[in-house]
C-alpha cells in the first residue's frame, strides 16, 4: 500500500497492475504495460502489486480476479479492467482520463 501511496501522490494518473507470478494473463500483459509506462510519460506512472506479497492492498481495492489495472486520477479510482486486454484497449481506457 505505501508504494501506491507514494506513486499516488507523485503523478496525475497511476495504473495499478494486480498480479500475481502464477498467473498465465498476468505474464500476457507485463510488456504492454511496459509499453505504457513508457508511452505515459513522466507525469504519469505504472505500479505492480502483487496480490500474494500485498494482500492487504488487494483487498482495500476489492480485487478478485487478476490480472486488475485500476486507473486512478488525483488519488481516486476512475476506471478498471479485469483480465487481458490488448494494448489499444488500455490506451483506449487511459486516454478517457488524460
């Protein structure tokens, strides 16, 4: 939860990547959201939380099934999406809340 905190407070959009290391989807996405990161610029971050090392932030957030990208936007969650999605799907849903 700290390392959301911090990037929460540091940026204007935080994607909160909910994974865990045994998850086939989760493996799927790790490149596009790498992509994303880097597309999203400074202002904006990417945060992976593991849901077996981070239990208790995955359950603050109601997360249930994984992979889980929470879009948040000065500190408040505004978008989400539950299992892959390609590339263009993401930018299309971050790019709602630019």
């Amino acid at each position: 939860m700290e390392k959301l905190n911090k990037k929460k407070s540091n940026s204007n959009r935080v994607v909160a990547d909910f994974f865990a290391t045994w998850c086939g989807p989760c493996k799927m996405i790790v490149q596009v959201l790498e992509e994303l990161d880097q597309d999203m610029g400074n202002e904006d971050k990417v945060v992976k939380i593991n849901v077996n090392q981070d239990q208790e932030t995955a359950n603050n957030f109601a997360v249930l099934n994984i992979p889980a990208l929470l879009v948040m936007k000065d500190g408040e969650v505004v978008d989400t999406l539950v299992g892959y999605r390609p590339k263009e799907a993401q930018e299309e849903v971050l790019n709602k809340h630019i």
